[in-house]
C-alpha cells in the first residue's frame, strides 16, 4: 500500500521552515546547473566531438528529461515527498533511500570544492595577492554564512545570481544570432557547422560517446525537488517546476553550443578556455574575455551555493529517517539545519585541503568517484517510478495527475539509455577510471548500509 503523506512528509514538522517562493526554487535549480560546466567546460567537448557536440548535448538532454518526468509525476502523486532521494525509498525501499541519500551527499560535497576552485582561480587571475587554496576556503567559508542565515536569505542570493547568469546567457544568445545572420557584421552563416571536417569530423561514434561526458554538466535539475520542503508552493507548482527548469537548461545549453559552433570553427576551440570568451572576441565584443571570466565567476559561486544548500538539506532528511546520526536533524533559528550545514562544509573543506597536498591522487579520486554517481541516482529514480506507478495504478490512480510519457516505454528508454551510458564509461579508456572509482563509492555506501542494519539489530545493553 503506498503510504500517505503524513507518514512520508519531509517538511514543516521536522523544523523547516517554507520560506521559499517558486521564483525562489527555480533559480535554485538553475544555479544547481549552471557553472562551469557551460561556460569552460563545454570546451573539451567539442574540440573532442566537433560541431555535432550540439547532437551530444540534445541526446543527454533528453535522457535528463525524461528522468525529469518521472520525477515529476511521482512528486505531484505523492505530495509528501519532497526530497529527491526518498523517491527511491519510496519506489524500491529503505536501502535505496539510504543509498541515494547518501551518494547524493557525496556527490554535492566534491562539486562545493571542485566549483570553490575554479572560483577561486579566477579571483587569483585578478588579483593574485593569495593564494587559489586560501581563495578556495574564503569563498566557502563565505557562501556558508549566507547558508546558515535561512532558507529566505539563502533563496533571495541565489536568485540573483542564477538570474544574472541567465541575463548573460541571453545576452550572448543575441549577440551570435545578431554576429551569424548579418545583422551585426558580415554575417558568419552556419557553414562552420560543416567545414573544418564535416559536422561530426571524427565520425557518429564519437557523437554517442560524447553523451557520457556531457551528461554531468546537465544534472541538477532534481535540486527543485529538495528545496520543495521549505517552499509554500504546492507538489504540482513543485512538479511542474522541476520539468520546467530541465526543459529550459537543455534549451541554454544546446542553443549556446549551437551558437558557438557556428561563430568559432570548432578547431579554434581549446580545452579549457571558455568557448563563449573565444566566441566574443571572434565576433568583436570589446573585453570579452573579461566580461566572461565575470559571468563564470558568478556561475560557480551559484553553483557553489546551490551545493551547499542541497548538502544541507538532503543530510538533515538522512538524519530524520535514522540514516545519519539524529543530532542532524536538530534546525535552528528560522528553521536552519545549520549543524548539517557545518557538517558537509567541514567535508567540503577537507577535499579542498587533499585538492592541495594530493591533488593528483586523492583529489583526483574524490573527484573520479563522483563521476557517475549521479547517473546510478537517476538509475534509481527510474526503476522507482516504474514500480510506483504499478502500485498507483492499482491502488490510486486519481492521484496520477501528471504522467511519465510513453508508460511504460518511456521509463524503459530512460533505464537503457542510462545503462548504455554507464557501460561506454566502463569500456572508454579516457572514463574507465571515473567508472571504477564511482562503482567504488557505490560499494561504500552499501557498506555503509550493511553496517547501519547491523547496528540497529543489535540488543541493547541492560544494566
């Protein structure tokens, strides 16, 4: 029997308060999504796959999207839920819970640090008084006081960073159309969308494997879903919301590579510079680079932000389910779980510090082993929703207001396409390492289960 929202609620009566408005929720989703995934690391995809880099960014898009769904529909069915990993717990059980729980934790600590990083080499680029560790720890140390302030503090910053990231994106949407049919310049057209090679100039396969790379840069979407416990809006407001803003990313992020594709031939691309900087000098926009390393900088602290928060949240949900010590559970002030905060910042601070004194194996390997974390996640949540919706249908089907589309075949898609994902990881030579080191970090959590069940059957002691 699938299990009413009183006894699934994960929201005021643990302390949290709904401070959040939808404008507030959908930012904080966006900020989840858009870093520097876009804006530098769009760059080693297509010098590695060519201008067909837009077909990788739609093809893995699309698979976010239709995971988007399903999480959609299981969030409008069963109100009470509002946390992305419980979806698994619901769907499958407690140890799914207790695993996507905790790899979603993980997941968001080593993005805090890999996004503090990049922050902080960009401040360092401009003033380079201290050092990129010590920048790394200020721009933490800083985003977590506006964490530990309250979840409406916290929103109102992250709405207008995600918004002038947007802006920005925009902008630049403008400014290359503007550059490509003429209206400012002489017009590029799209022929470098086939010149220098072709459109996919080292062939369909790399296409397909370009999905397992820039797969990662589209996750987060599922952040609206976690910020659904302190936000006054309804579960469908809040289902509708976490396709929404999927939709939209997908639509940013295939447009601009399309853009950018067209503007710059894709071998004047480099790995690690930002092609939306190489784009605007190409066209002419005075200090474009500066104006770039700007918007990048706004991007990570956005990103950084919204990891702190997720950490937070989906900690102190552990901590209520008896999955991660009690004490996390504890809010304070306006309803702040500030020790979980403390607790994934003091983490968080902890690879920053292996990201300085090994950085090429311990750092590197936290890094690795969050690499396919999150498509083992959305492996998860699809599996859930289909046997959820099997018990819906029997039980409840009034409550199926929004739908996964194409059941059961589209879930199934989703599954396979993860799947296949999963395994090109596995026989990639370039992704073999962030394969194994992921199937690692898997293995520990469950570790971590078989130990937590052992514990709570053990006898109490008597006296």
């Amino acid at each position: 029997m699938i299990a009413g929202p009183a006894e699934l609620a994960t929201g005021p009566e643990q302390g949290l308060a709904r401070s959040l408005k939808p404008r507030h929720v959908e930012m904080i989703a966006i900020g989840g999504i858009i870093g520097a995934g876009l804006f530098v690391g769009s760059s080693s995809a297509i010098a590695a796959i060519g201008p067909a880099a837009i077909v990788s960014y739609a093809a893995a898009g699309l698979i976010v999207l239709l995971v988007m769904r399903m999480l959609s529909e299981m969030a409008n069915a069963v109100p009470g839920v509002q946390s992305f990993p419980e979806f698994s717990r619901l769907g499958l059980g407690d140890w799914a819970g207790f695993l996507s729980g905790w790899l979603y934790w993980y997941f968001w600590v080593v993005v805090v640090a890999i996004e503090a990083i990049a922050g902080a080499t960009i401040v360092c680029g401009w003033w380079p008084v201290l050092p990129v560790w010590a920048v790394a720890f200020a721009l933490t140390l800083a985003l977590t006081g506006v964490n530990l302030l309250s979840a409406r503090s916290y929103g109102e910053f992250e709405f207008w960073l995600s918004g002038l990231k947007i802006t920005a994106i925009l902008v630049f949407i403008l400014v290359a159309i503007a550059a490509i049919t003429g209206v400012a310049g002489a017009g590029t057209g799209l022929s470098n969308w086939t010149a220098h090679g072709g459109f996919a100039p080292h062939g369909a396969l790399s296409v397909v494997a370009g999905v397992t790379n820039v797969i990662f840069a589209l996750v987060g979407a599922e952040i609206a879903t976690v910020a659904a416990a302190e936000s006054s809006a309804g579960p469908k407001v809040i289902a509708k919301l976490t396709l929404t803003v999927a939709a939209r990313i997908l639509l940013f992020y295939v447009v601009s590579i399309a853009l950018i594709v067209a503007v710059v031939p894709w071998t004047d691309i480099i790995p690690g510079e930002s092609p939306f900087a190489t784009a605007l000098a190409r066209i002419g926009v005075p200090g474009g680079a500066l104006i770039m390393q700007a918007v990048v900088l706004v991007a990570v602290l956005s990103c950084l932000n919204s990891g702190l928060y997720v950490t937070s949240r989906v900690l102190h949900a552990l901590a209520m389910r008896g999955d991660a010590p009690r004490g996390l559970a504890l809010t304070q002030g306006a309803g702040v779980p500030r020790r979980a905060i403390l607790f994934g910042t003091v983490f968080s601070l902890a690879a920053l510090t292996l990201s300085i004194v090994s950085p090429t194996r311990a750092f590197a390997f936290l890094v690795n082993a969050s690499g396919a974390v999150m498509l083992v996640l959305y492996l998860l949540i699809a599996l859930a929703q289909l046997r959820l919706r099997t018990r819906l249908e029997r039980e409840s089907p009034e409550r199926l207001t929004i739908r996964m589309w194409w059941h059961p075949y589209g879930a199934i898609a989703a599954i396979l396409a993860i799947v296949g994902v999963l395994a090109a990881m596995a026989l990639t030579p370039a992704l073999e390492t962030q394969f194994r080191a992921s199937a690692l970090a898997v293995l520990v959590a469950l570790a971590g289960l078989v130990l937590k069940r052992a514990v709570s059957r053990r006898p109490a002691p008597t006296l």
